[in-house]
C-alpha cells in the first residue's frame, strides 16, 4: 500500500519527506484520465484509513472522531453530537471524475455506505413547534446511530494550479464556491433512545416513524447534514492533502503553461 509503507522512510524535514518515501510512490495521472483519478483517490482514502499519515499532519479518515457537532434543522430542532465515530469513509467509491484545466473546472461523483455512532443531544428552540405539541417540548439525550446507504455527492469544484515561492505548483481548490448536490440511493435507518415529550419518553415510536419516512425526511430535512458534512469534513480532508502535496507527485502533465500565484 503506496501510503503505509512510505511512512517509515520518513527522515528529517517536510521536504526531506516530500523528496522521497510517501510522495515518490503516489501513483501519477494525466489530467484527462478520469480512470486513473478514480483509483487514485479510493486508494489515498484506503490507504490513510485508520491511521492517517502523521508526518503530514493528515489525520485519519476512516473512522473520524467528532465532538460537539450541531445542526439546526429549519430553525426549529437543534441536534448535536456530543461525542460520535464516523465509518465508511475508507470505501467510498468515485463513480466518475473529470478535470479540465484550461477552464479551472474539476467535476466528482462519489458514492459512500456511512455510518454516525455515537452520544447526541436534541431540543426544540421553535415556540410553534412548542405550541403545536401543546407547550411541550422535544428533548433528549444518550446514544444515537445514523446509517446511510448510498449516498451518492455530485461535486462541482473550481480550482487552478497555484505556484508558490518555493516553485512548486499546488492543486488550489476554491471551497467557498464548490457546488453539490446528494442524492440517497439506498436505505437510511435511524436508532435513538433518551427521547422525549416533556416528561414522557418517545424514544421507540419516534424512531419507527423516521424510519418509516426516512426517504421522504433525508430529501426534505437532509441538506444541512450534507453541508455541514462537506464543509467541515470533506473540504478539510482534501485540503490536508492537496494543500502540501505539489501536483507533479500525482499528475503526469506539465502544469508550468497554467499556473498562476
């Protein structure tokens, strides 16, 4: 595996490493080998898995630890996840990829089997709702998991090959105008308990019925789990990456007709 086996050869300085080691046995492609891409990509999550690569400072992906998420659905119900574990990165499969660098536009399309495990806080902070459930409020704490199968991102992201002052060309990719879009292919199940009404404990009904419309919720309530998942996760990720890592370690092409500082 290109990544773990290049970690012990690491000695000395960032660009003692980048000369040799980890960044020699990247594979390489041509900007217009979609195939290629397709590899590269699942083998750098596969091969970072569980213990990312220390030296670069890139953490693991597979799983990811997170504390004190929040998410607020329509103003209305905020959910937090206080301490959970994130699995199925490491699989995720690019169904396409395309990179075309004289219009600074690269497009992914990714498909993933994901699982959240973990403690999870929920309350209402929406008088209507409060008034609608007759004063009463949603609440609870205690242990949450949210699996989803197929989730299926179409990304859409603008980038251009940077030169810095130490010569080398970089990958910048533009986060703050990254378009998506998501899709659920397969099924997603939801498991919860210390969830209540007030004082009395809802925990088993609620979850039935969020798993009995889990396809119709995900599509009308899922888009701020999908962007806080991009934003705070997906773009950092590839930014571990493609922030240190000069493109001549993984694209064939000349890059020099096309950068810019």
């Amino acid at each position: 595996m290109f990544f773990k086996k290049s970690v012990v050869m690491f000695m000395g300085t960032f660009f003692v490493f980048c000369d040799s080691g980890f960044v020699d046995n990247l594979p390489k492609c041509k900007l217009e080998d979609g195939v290629c891409f397709k590899y590269f990509y699942e083998g750098l999550l596969r091969d970072i898995g569980k213990d990312g690569i220390p030296e670069l400072k890139i953490p693991p992906v597979d799983p990811i630890r997170i504390k004190n998420v929040s998410i607020s659905l329509m103003d209305t119900v905020n959910i937090t996840v206080l301490d959970g574990i994130v699995k199925g990165v490491k699989d995720c499969i690019y169904d396409n990829i395309r990179i075309n660098i004289t219009q600074g536009r690269g497009y992914e399309e990714v498909t993933c089997d994901l699982s959240i495990k973990g403690r999870y806080r929920i309350e209402t902070k929406n008088a209507l709702i409060k008034n609608i459930l007759g004063g009463k409020a949603i609440h609870g704490e205690g242990n949450g998991k949210l699996k989803i199968e197929k989730l299926n991102l179409k990304i859409d992201f603008p980038f251009y090959a940077q030169k810095r002052s130490d010569g080398e060309i970089y990958w910048a990719i533009l986060y703050d105008y990254v378009k998506y879009t998501y899709k659920i292919k397969g099924v997603t199940s939801f498991s919860a308990d210390n969830l209540y009404i007030d004082n009395q404990e809802i925990s088993k009904g609620f979850i039935n019925t969020l798993n009995n419309n889990s396809g119709f919720i995900m599509s009308e309530f899922g888009q701020p789990f999908i962007d806080k998942a991009m934003k705070e996760f997906y773009f950092k990720y590839a930014g571990y990456f493609f922030d240190v890592v000069p493109a001549r370690y993984y694209i064939i092409d000349d890059l020099t007709p096309y950068a810019r500082t």
